[in-house]
C-alpha cells in the first residue's frame, strides 16, 4: 500500500510541472471572480409580513382588501380549493367524461354502419340533398368530437387516456372528417353516392378508437380516504386556523391595540405568518394527496404518457407532502428553517455564503471535472508517449500498483481543486452574504424529514460532486486505454460529459434513467428535486438507492476493465 501512496504522490507532484497548471489556476480565479459578479439569486419570500406602524395597523393591512393576500383571500383559497377537489371527485364518482367519450365514438361507427348502408341510402328521399345531408351530419358528428377531445387536454379526466391513445382516437376521426368531401358537387348519381358510403365503410371503421375507449380505465377512489384527507386538511385544518391561529391574532390585537412597540408589531405579524403558512401547508397537502389518490398505482414513467398527468412527478408531490407534514405535526413553519440548497436560489430569506457557495461550484465543478479529465488522460497516454510509461515499467511495481497510483494522483487532485475551490468560495460567501444561524430542513429521498446543519448540508454537496468526479476520472482512463490516444481520449469524454451537461435539460425522457447520466448529483436526493443549472433533475421512478448503485456500478465497472486492459497491454 505503501509503494501506491508513493507512486500516487510522484504522479500528483508531476502535475504542477505542467504549464496548464497556471491556466487552470487563472481560469479559476477568473471564474471566482465572474460569479461574484453574476449571483443574483432569487429570494425566498414564504414568511407573510405587513409593514404597518403599529399592531392595528399591521392588523387591518392583513384584513385590507387592497392585498393581494389577506385574511379574505386566505380563507376564499381555502373554501375555492376544497370545492374544486370536491367537483373532481363527484365527477369522477358520476363517470360522466368516458361515457361521453365513449357515446360519442360508438355513435359514430354506429352511423358508419347502419346510415352509410347501400339500402339506406338508396331509399332516400329528396334526391342529391338528402344524401348530402347524410354525409354532413356524419362530418358534423366528426368536428364535435375533435372538439370534444381538445377539451380534455385541459380538464380533469376522471378516467386513464395515454396520449398515443388519444392521438390516435384523434387522427382516426380527423382521418374520418377529411374524407367526407367539402363540396359533393362531383356527385350526380345515387352510385356515385353508395360507392362514397362504401369508401368510408371500408376504410374508416374506427375499431382502433372503439378498442381504446372500451378498454379506458375509470379512475377510483376510496371513499374513505377521500374523507379522512378533507377531514384532515380541511375540516380540521379551518377550525384550528380559527381556534388557534385567528385566535391568538385577535386576543394580542385585544391586549396591544394601541401598541407601536417593535417588538409588538414583530409579534403580530409573526401570528399572521403563521396564520397564513398553516393555511397554504394544509391547502398543498390537500391537493398533493388527492392528486397522488387520483394517480393511484401508477408509476412516474406511467404518468409521463397520460394526459392530465405529463408534468406531474410522484417524487416531487411526497417530498413536499412529507416535509409539510412534518412541520404540522410539530405545529412548526417551513420559514424557521433553511431550504436544501439550490443553484441561483436563496435557501432563507435572504442569499447566505451557503447559497453562493452552491452556486459557484455548480459553476467551477465544470472547469474542476474538464482539466481532471485530462489530467487523467495524460497521466498515461501522456506518459506513453513521452516515453515515462517505459522508465516507469521497469521498477519492481505491478501493473495494477501502477494503474492505481496514477488512478489515486488524478483523484487527489481532483479532491485538492474541489477543496481550494469550495473554501475559497466560502470566504467569499462569508464576506458578502454572511453566515445563517438557521438549520436547514430537508427531506431525504422523498420520505424521511433531517434537520441538518448547513455546513453539513455542503459537506454531502460537495461529496455528490466527489462522486461525479470519481466517475469522470474513471471514464476517462478507460477510453484512455481503450483508444491510446491522448488527444482523442480527452476529447470524447470531454464530449461525453458535455452530453450530460446538455440532457440535464431533458428531464422528461424515461430513458435516461438507464443511463448513469440519470443517477449525477446524488445531492438532488436530499430535498431539492430540482437542483439547477447542471444537475439533472430526478427522473421516473428514481431514487437514492438506484442512483447510488448505478454510479458505484459504473465506476467499479470502468476501473475493472481498465486494470485488466492496463495488466494486458504493452504499456512501453
């Protein structure tokens, strides 16, 4: 172990003979420099508060009419939610829009076959007229039911339609309208008519659209829990808004009315925070868990292909439910804490040199994986053709002694540009934006809530980027093998992690969870499903473990395939 560290020290030290050590370190700075510059986070603004000169004044601005949020407006959201869950679940109970839907594509085809038959049509009275009156109700009967499908791409379905489905069920009617002529003013005769009605006949009989609609699956929900839920984050939730919250609102504005203390108009517009953040905690959970009701046993993967549900993430609605329950339970409020991290984003009230910390090296990470990469490429195929590799060979180390020095040198370097970055940051943030006293309160993998202090919230940051690191470091040697080219082994995985820079912005595709481009950042599993600039977001139906396996396979993987590549391999 010893002769490794050795190798892996001589390898590290050769790195600051190499001139490119003083463009990255200028790169650096200047990068430092740059987002200094640039940050200008959005602010978290979830604590309501009012700037009136004393407590009734601060009181009557949060009954005054003229803000956009006041009691009114608090209460009115309340009772508008709960009516608007209430109409979707007695729709859904009454299963009128699939039989709609249903009535109206069963019509069609029924009108296909029996109105468009050769006898009917021949016993038609009223010459030409009558047989285009026949054609044009069914056309009619067509533009209904396009329209009648645009419709439910805004509404709430109270049945599963996958989109293809539904673009099919669409095409196969528009396919219908656009055979039915505009103008029949080709047709003379009563054949030219019947061969018309035998055209469509044949050629439009709509058994996709009828297959489809007879196999749509109702949704259903349990009565039961449907209750409980507005039992609790509704019945319960507005008699505690009125016999707590409201409460303690009336009887400190009974006991300092006249006050303008400071102290007491802080007071009082803490009791209105919590007013108002107890009501949007129950409202969101409310809809969050009817919409998870509703999506029942379906997975994220499922949703992405259902209409209604397209931007909905299973994932997303239990982080937020988990953390709002928790803060309900321990009757606490989310502006107490601080948010897990995220890029260009304050995690409190107020940007802290957390948040710029975040925010920089989301940034610098780009500069700190790029020059690793071709460090790690260099280390061999560099060595190789400079010839080093041949006056290395001959010592008395093994090759896989050899191949894990370089490997563990790339590493450390890798690890000393992280940390001179990070701290540097640091200090900048403490400088401009200062340091929180706050802990930050994040949900891990979507169902277990941690108070965690912010340094230690940075730290499993900065260990989520370790990882990523770790993983380019390893592809970058293996390709390095592989090709025994320096210039194109930088290049491709140069290529490769530009790739996953560009799909970050492809969260919707499925299929990048069976890529390791899925499974990056480790850290948007710690309460930030949505981590920012470079990191991909949680893809369907992922989560922490997966993730973690992925990568670790994948690492393990690489380094395996280049000792073995490396053992075998004339390196000289």
């Amino acid at each position: 172990m010893k002769k490794i560290f050795r190798l892996a020290a001589a390898e590290f030290n050769k790195i600051f003979y190499r001139p490119s050590i003083f463009i990255l370190t200028a790169l650096l700075i200047v990068t430092l420099v740059l987002t200094n510059l640039l940050y200008s986070p959005s602010q978290n603004t979830t604590k309501l508060s009012y700037s009136g000169q004393s407590v009734s004044a601060v009181y009557q601005e949060f009954h005054s009419s003229t803000n956009t949020i006041n009691k009114s407006s608090i209460d009115n959201s309340i009772e508008t939610l709960y009516n608007q869950i209430e109409n979707q679940f007695s729709s859904i109970e009454r299963d009128d829009k699939l039989t709609n839907l249903q009535n109206r594509v069963y019509e069609i085809h029924s009108y296909i076959i029996n109105d468009l038959r050769e006898d009917q049509i021949s016993a038609s009275t009223g010459g030409s007229e009558s047989f285009i009156a026949i054609f044009n109700e069914l056309k009619q009967m067509c533009s209904d039911l396009m329209s009648y499908l645009a419709t439910l791409q805004s509404e709430t379905l109270n049945f599963y339609l996958t989109v293809n489905n539904y673009n099919t069920i669409y095409n196969e009617i528009e396919d219908l309208y656009d055979a039915i002529p505009q103008s029949f003013d080709a047709y003379r005769t009563v054949e030219d008519f019947i061969d018309l009605a035998n055209s469509i006949r044949r050629g439009f009989p709509l058994s996709s659209s009828r297959q489809i609609v007879a196999n749509l699956q109702k949704l259903s929900i349990d009565p039961d829990t449907y209750y409980e839920l507005i039992q609790t984050y509704y019945t319960n939730a507005k008699l505690t808004l009125n016999d707590v919250y409201n409460a303690q609102i009336e009887t400190f504005l009974d006991e300092h009315f006249e006050s303008t203390d400071e102290e007491d108009i802080k007071q009082m517009n803490e009791y209105i925070a919590e007013y108002y953040s107890y009501a949007d905690m129950n409202m969101t959970v409310l809809e969050n868990k009817f919409m998870l009701l509703r999506i029942g046993d379906k997975s994220d993967t499922d949703l992405e292909n259902l209409i209604g549900y397209t931007e909905v993430s299973k994932y997303a609605l239990n982080e937020q439910n988990t953390i709002y329950d928790y803060l309900l339970e321990n009757e606490d409020f989310e502006y107490n804490y601080l948010t897990s991290f995220n890029f260009n984003v304050a995690s409190g009230a107020t940007s802290n040199a957390y948040d710029y910390t975040v925010y920089t090296m989301q940034i610098l990470s780009v500069l700190i994986i790029v020059f690793t990469i071709f460090y790690a490429c260099s280390s061999i195929a560099g060595d190789q053709a400079s010839g080093t590799m041949k006056m290395i060979a001959i010592r008395p180390y093994t090759r896989n002694k050899l191949f894990t020095g370089k490997y563990l040198s790339c590493v450390m370097f890798g690890i000393m540009l992280m940390l001179i970055s990070t701290v540097a940051s640091f200090v900048v943030g403490i400088i401009m934006y200062g340091l929180p006293m706050s802990s930050c309160l994040v949900v891990f993998n979507s169902s277990s809530v941690i108070s965690i202090h912010p340094i230690l919230l940075l730290l499993l940051y900065l260990l989520s980027l370790f990882v990523n690191l770790l993983f380019y470091i390893s592809l970058a040697m293996f390709i390095c093998l592989l090709f025994k080219s320096n210039t194109l082994s930088v290049f491709l995985t140069t290529i490769i992690y530009a790739a996953q820079i560009v799909l970050s912005g492809l969260v919707g595709s499925a299929w990048l969870k069976y890529t390791p481009f899925g499974h990056f950042d480790l850290f948007k599993y710690f309460g930030n499903s949505h981590l920012g600039m470079f990191s991909m977001n949680i893809l369907p139906d992922s989560n922490f473990l997966t993730s973690a396996i992925v990568l670790g396979l994948m690492i393990v993987i690489f380094n395996s395939l280049s000792h073995l590549i490396f053992k075998r391999r004339d390196i000289t």
